[in-house]
C-alpha cells in the first residue's frame, strides 16, 4: 500500500456530508485538483488545514488539523472524548444547526435516490440533546499496554475501544458510572471473557447485561451482585445466544415505560428493541397519530410494530389495530402489552414481511390507513405486495433516509400515490443518524 502524505495542506468546506464530515475539493495546483475530500471534524464555510488519512480512486478523507476560519456555527464540543470517540460527530455544530443538517439529508436523499420532492417539509422534532440515550452496547477490551479494561463506544477507528471516563449523550446513571463499570471489569477473573455490556432502562430500572464467553467464577459474580447493589442497578448475565439473558441480581425486574399521554405501559426485556430516545418517542408517536389522521371507525395496520410502541396508542383511537413483526418474542410481549392495558381491540401476528402476505386472514379484511416503522433496510419487500388502493393514508416512520427515499419513489413512481409531507425527527443528537417521517395519500 503506499504511503499517504501527512503534510497538512488548506482546505475550503463547502458542505456537509451525510456522516457529519465536511466535503471539500483539492484545490486548483494540487496534483488531484477537483478530488473529493471527506474531512472530519470540519464545517461547511470553514477554512482548514487537514492532513489526510486515507484515499481512494474517487475521494480522499482527511481529519481537521486547525481551524482557520470558524463557522459561525461553530461551538466548543462538551465531551472531552470528542473527536476520538466515533459515538458522536456533530457535538461541534450547534444543535438548532444539527437538526437542519439532517432535513438537508433527508431533502437530498428523497430528490437524488427516489426522484420525489414532498409537498410539505414539517417541522423537526427535537427533544433533550443530552442524557437521553436509554438504551446502547458498550464495547469491553482489556488492553495490556494501558494495564486497564476499557469500556466504551468503539472509536471513529472501530477496530479500538474508546477509553471513556463519561459520556454526555448517555442517561447519567450509565454515562456518569462508565469509570466505575471499567474498574469493575478490570477487577474480575475473566475480565478478558467479557466482549460487550448492553444497557438499557425503563422507567423504574437501569439494567446491565454482561456478555461472558466463559463461565463467571464465583468470585465475579459476587462482584456483580455487590456493584448492582451498591450503584442500583440490576443485571443480567448472558453466557450464549438471547435466549440465554438470565437475572442475575435481583430475580425479578421491572422493566416498562409509561406512554402517559396515551394510559399505556409498555412491559419489556433486557435485548428487546426500544426507542432510544424516551421524549423523542412520546413526541414521535404524537405526530405519527396526528398523520394518520385515525378514525374511531377505521381498521389500521401496524407492520415492523414490534412491543408495541405506536400499536397501543393507536388502539386507544381506532376501531381496531393489527400488528404485524417478524420477531416472534416481541410479538408475544405485544399480547402481553395488549393484555396488560386491558385492549380488546388490537391483535399481533409473527410473519416474515418479505414473504407473501395474502393468504393470511387478518390480511383479507382490509384497512383504512397503514403504519410503516421498517429496519434500516425499508419497507420495498413489503410494499411491493400489498394492496394499497383503499387505504387513505400511509404513514412511513424511517431509521434511515436513503431506504426512506427508495420506497417513496416506488410509492409515488410506481404506485401512484403522492408524498404529502416529510421531515426529520432528532431521535440521536450529536451524531449522524437521521431518523424521519413521511406521509402518503392517494394521488
């Protein structure tokens, strides 16, 4: 491989990318004048010197040496472990900013990837920008040189762990204790067995869940159960695959959220899917009921709907509520979540939603309005077989605007439906995810 120049060199930001980097050109003299360059750490309207830190054929990336003309929106990150750690990359944008640079991903990717513009661009959704991470999966590394156990995000090179004292992003029970949780690891016996710890809360209960490649000595569980007392947190061991999660202190968890606006709570497990971000969500399912527009007589469909989260609530409104996921343990919790809050008009079905959907009774009724709340990968599988004419309303809730984009265009392109309205939604501030929302109507 040849080596790359180090030298720093001046660079003009004219954009930001969709990964938080700022794009610039190689200038005119340069032997690659015109070439792209990714540049972390930069800003649109910046001048900086960058030193490069990889190339290919078509772009270059680079990482800010100095600032030499601030953007205005510019502001001073307040993490100490910004710019090593890859959890975030966007703590040097102000957040007001942050928010816009997202809806400009999501205008770019609708018009380039799907060919389709919406007839109105709502208005982002924001809600805390710190300590609103509820649920995540540290990285754990005993590293020999350092004689300490990291524990941490994955750095922006994510062949290494991050040696975090706190993060600011995290809920402060996690954020503020990631010292204590590494001096805990370092201390036991099969410090080197244990790959990652996820995390997640609910309302009442902020759980730990250690992966472990070996069997824990007696002495490491002791350790474990001695920590969750003393820092009030309840753990979970987790020597093989999901359905090996066990309780290992105390014996039972309550693990909900409350959805007040809606009288639901919403029951779950250590490793089940829930939204990261517990006002964003509360302020996405509003806008998603606000959408669809449900009538007390209509029958809505729910397809991705998981625990629950936009199903439940829309029982409240509707006549009836079908939810549909592929995961069959969420899809029994959904029951229990139905039964828990006493709803008699929603049902849930497990099925494979890339396969053929029309032989299935509940399918055969027919629906007013559809919820989509797909993967990163989209909903086009799905999409393609269904029968659409009849539905008034589509309502789209998306992790990832470039599959957003894709299935809009089919919609609108091959469907004949129009994008009514679009827009963002901050689920994770400070870093590059964009999460938004899309409504359809017939055209």
């Amino acid at each position: 491989m040849a080596r790359i120049d180090q030298t720093p060199f001046a660079l003009d930001i004219v954009s930001l990318g969709h990964d938080g980097r700022g794009i610039a050109r190689r200038p005119d003299g340069d032997a690659n004048a015109g070439k792209t360059v990714f540049v972390s750490g930069a800003l649109p309207g910046e001048r900086v010197m960058a030193k490069q830190t990889a190339k290919s054929r078509h772009f270059d990336e680079a990482a800010t040496v100095e600032v030499l003309s601030a953007s205005a929106d510019r502001v001073e990150p307040r993490c100490p472990h910004f710019g090593v750690c890859g959890g975030c990359v966007l703590q040097h944008l102000a957040e007001d900013k942050q928010i816009l640079s997202k809806q400009q991903v999501l205008i770019d990717n609708l018009q380039r990837i799907g060919h389709v513009q919406p007839g109105t661009l709502l208005p982002p959704l924001t809600d805390a920008a710190w300590g609103y991470r509820r649920k995540g999966r540290l990285s754990v590394r005993r590293v020999e040189k350092k004689d300490k156990t990291l524990v941490g995000f994955r750095e922006a090179d994510p062949r290494f762990v991050a040696d975090l004292s706190v993060c600011y992003t995290v809920i402060p029970q996690i954020g503020e204790k990631l010292g204590a949780i590494s001096a805990l690891v370092d201390a036991m016996d099969g410090r080197r067995d244990v790959p990652q710890i996820e995390f997640i809360a609910g309302d009442a209960a902020v759980v730990l869940v250690f992966r472990h490649l070996q069997p824990l000595s007696d002495r490491d569980r002791e350790a474990l159960v001695a920590f969750a007392q003393a820092q009030d947190f309840a753990i979970f061991l987790q020597p093989g695959g999901i359905d090996s999660v066990h309780a290992l202190w105390p014996e039972t968890v309550p693990l909900s959220f409350a959805l007040p606006q809606w009288n639901i709570e919403l029951n779950f497990r250590p490793l089940d899917f829930i939204q990261v971000n517990a006002g964003l969500n509360q302020k996405m399912i509003a806008k998603t009921l606000e959408l669809l527009d449900v009538q007390p007589d209509d029958r809505v469909l729910d397809l991705f709907c998981g625990l629950g989260n936009f199903t439940l609530p829309l029982a409240r409104v509707a006549r009836e509520v079908v939810g549909v996921e592929g995961e069959a343990g969420l899809v029994v919790r959904a029951r229990e979540n139905a039964t828990h809050n006493a709803l008699e008009n929603v049902q849930f079905h497990a099925a494979d939603l890339a396969q053929d959907l029309s032989g299935l009774p509940w399918m055969r009724a027919g629906f007013d309005t559809l919820l989509l709340d797909p993967p990163r990968s989209g909903a086009d599988a799905v999409l393609k077989q269904l029968p659409l004419k009849g539905l008034k309303r589509i309502v789209y809730v998306s992790c990832h605007p470039g599959s957003l984009a894709r299935d809009a265009g089919y919609l609108v392109n091959e469907r004949g439906w129009k994008l009514k309205a679009a827009g963002v939604m901050d689920m994770f501030p400070h870093t590059a995810h964009v999460e938004s929302i899309a409504v359809f109507e017939p055209r």
